[in-house]
C-alpha cells in the first residue's frame, strides 16, 4: 500500500472498511491474547480498515480493539476529538502493536465497553501515556502522547490486546454501576 493509502486510513478516507460484529463478554477471543502483526501485509491493511468502519459504526464509541470484532491481531482504533472528556487527541488513528513505553499520574475514572453493554466501573489508569507502534500501510513508526480521556481510551483498548476486560480491573461488584449516558468512556 502506498504512503498516500496509509495516510489515507489514518484521516479516515482511504480503504473503507466494513462495519463488523463488536463481540460480547464472555466471548473466548476476548479473553486471548493477540498476536503481532506485519502493519504492511494487505490483509493487515485491510482488517485495520475494518476496525476503523466499526468504530465509526458503533454508537458514542472512542476505541475498539481487533479482538472485539473477531481478530486475533494487535490492532487498535481510537478517536477521542467529540469526547466531553477529551484533551489531547491523535485524532482518528490505527495503530498495529502498539504498546505502552511510559505511564504516569493515576487516577480512577469511569469505563464502559462496547463489548459489556450496560455496565460502567471506575478503572485506575495513568492520565499521562506514551505508547510507541505502526502505522497500517507502511509499517511507518508512530509515537502517541496522550492524557486525560484519550490516555485511558489507549489503555483500555491495550488491555484488549493482552485478553483483559475494564471488568479485569476493578476490585468488585460495588466498583460497578449502570450505564446512564452516552458519555460515559
């Protein structure tokens, strides 16, 4: 694929992708770890593609994971621009093995997943990130700073990669509430 594709992916007009099924807990394949990936295999390109459509698809979504629609692959789309929450923002994206190089400043805050629908819990996370990967298309290195909201959708969407849930994180059932609003990550 060529600079220009991958580029292309990345701003959301290249390859279109399509929309998939967003898996739901307790699926197998969300509880197993990814596998890395060659960001410049067409097959890799065109899965990348496939993420970002369903993410575009899938209501008051931020970020999804290629294990949520059935990929075993280190994959993983975000776009945090609309959320309330939001400071920092990389914009629309895909990323093929991230992984997380720095994490600093915890605090708790509300998840929801769009693979457990109609529950939320208050995860502990780094509010500040650095997470290093590829680009789809070109293989081409990429390094994201992230805080606030942005940091966390990241981080959620890495514990995807390695079969955990936000479920995975909280001590118990108190730290769990319905989900109420939209806004909620």
């Amino acid at each position: 694929m060529s600079e220009r594709s991958e580029r292309a992916i990345r701003r959301g007009n290249g390859p279109r992708g399509t929309p998939r099924e967003v898996l739901s807990a307790p699926h197998p394949i969300l509880s197993a770890v990814a596998e890395p990936v060659d960001p410049t295999d067409p097959d890799v390109v065109a899965a990348a593609a496939d993420l970002l459509a369903t993410l575009r698809h899938v209501p008051s979504t931020t970020g999804l994971a290629a294990p949520q629609i059935g990929l075993r692959l280190r994959l993983i789309a975000f776009d945090t621009r609309v959320h309330p929450r939001g400071r920092s923002s990389a914009g629309e994206l895909v990323v093929a093995n991230p992984r997380l190089a720095r994490a600093s400043h915890w605090d708790h805050g509300r998840e929801g997943c769009a693979s457990i629908v109609g529950l939320t819990a208050d995860v502990l996370r780094a509010t500040r990130i650095t997470v290093h990967g590829h680009l789809p298309g070109t293989g081409e290195a990429v390094t994201i700073e992230a805080d606030a909201f942005e940091a966390r959708c990241i981080q959620h969407q890495l514990d995807h990669l390695d079969g955990l849930l936000f479920l995975d994180r909280v001590p118990g059932a108190l730290s769990l509430h319905r989900r109420l609003h939209s806004c909620d990550a």
